[in-house]
C-alpha cells in the first residue's frame, strides 16, 4: 500500500515538473515577443517622449530656416502635444497609397472616410466618367512614396498641413480601346486636415495640386 501511494505521489510530483517546464516555455515566448514589462514604465515614458522630441526637431531642421511650416507646427503641438510629425508623415505616406489605389479602383466605401466632401465630389465625378466609358485601372506601386512637408498652419481647432508627395507607380488600365501598361512619375501637394480637439485622431485629405517644380 504504502509503495502504491509513493508511486502516486511520484507521478504527480513528475506532472508538476511537465508542467512548470512548459509554462516556462510559454512565459519565455511571451517575454520575447512583449518585452519584460506590460506597459511603458514612467521612464520608458520619459524616453519616449525624448526620442519623440529629438525625432520632431530633426524634421524641423529639415525646414528652411524661414518656412512658415515652423510656426504651423508649433501651434499644432501646443494644441496637441501628442502631434509627431515623423508618424504625420508616416500616416501621410500610407494614406497616399491606399487613396490613390481606391481611386483608380473606383473603391467608394475606402475613399469616403479619407477625403472630405470636396474632394470625393471631384473623385466621384471623374469615377462615374470613368464607369460610362467603361474603363478600369489598378495601380502598383514600384517603390515607396516621398513625402516631405511643404506647410503647416492652425486656423481656430483646425489645422493643415501640406505634404509635397514624388512618387512612381505602374497603372494597368483597360478600356474600349484595349489594353495598356504605364509607368508614371507624379509629384503632387495634399493638404490634410484635423480638428485639434476631436477625439478622432485621423487626418482627411481637403486639397490636391500639382507640385511647382
């Protein structure tokens, strides 16, 4: 009986162990991927918001001394000190590619939160054009977009930015007169706006223009 009982005790000490191991392994794949820490700690905090600072004054260096785009971001961060210009650009860079490749593919439902009233109206009629010639296009991009900031400024809650977009892509279109493939160079400034004081922190397209060479 008693040699049943240790042989008992034994396996559920070995159980134990099995178990502890692959708890270990799962905890050691948890920190991998997530770091030693839930959160950002009150000195990780203080390093970000220096890297963000240094990150926000390289890009200002970037500007002529005199570009009115100094005085714009400013006035941007101090109606919203979690503005980053680097991430700005960043954003500005994506949605520059998914607007132009939702509009080539007449995608109504990705381009209306993007753009504003004006702007979709002037997407929208050159898509139904498009559609009555019975015309299709996609694009692809051959390499990431340049985005530079051009200019910046705060009118009230509202503030604009201007981003100088170099970028090259493929279009594949198709129309009544066949099919076609070209390779296209464009250079273009979108302004982008926002509400300072809305709690939706995404930015909408308002204007497109040529870029001045």
């Amino acid at each position: 009986m008693a040699s049943a009982v240790r042989r008992v005790i034994a396996l559920q000490v070995l159980e134990l162990l099995i178990f502890a191991v692959l708890a270990a392994v799962v905890l050691y794949q948890l920190y991998a991927v997530l770091g030693r820490k839930v959160g950002r700690q009150p000195e990780e905090k203080a390093a970000a918001g220096a890297s963000r600072t240094a990150v926000d004054a390289q890009n200002a260096q970037r500007l002529p001394a005199d570009s009115p785009a100094l005085g714009g971001l400013a006035a941007v961060k101090a109606k919203d000190p979690t503005f980053d210009i680097d991430n700005f650009l960043q954003g500005a860079r994506g949605a520059f590619e998914m607007i132009v490749r939702a509009f080539a593919a007449k995608d109504r439902e990705a381009l209306k939160p993007l753009l504003t009233t004006q702007v979709y109206d002037a997407f929208e009629a050159v898509m139904v054009q498009r559609e009555a010639e019975g015309r299709t296009e996609t694009v692809e991009f051959l390499q990431p977009p340049r985005a530079d900031l051009e200019d910046s400024v705060v009118d009230g809650d509202v503030a604009r930015l201007k981003v100088r977009f170099l970028a090259e892509f493929r279009s594949r279109s198709k129309g009544p007169e066949g099919e076609a493939v070209d390779d296209k160079r464009t250079a273009e400034v979108w302004s982008f706006e926002r509400a300072l004081s809305s709690r939706d922190p995404n930015w909408t397209l308002s204007r497109v223009e040529a870029a001045q060479a």
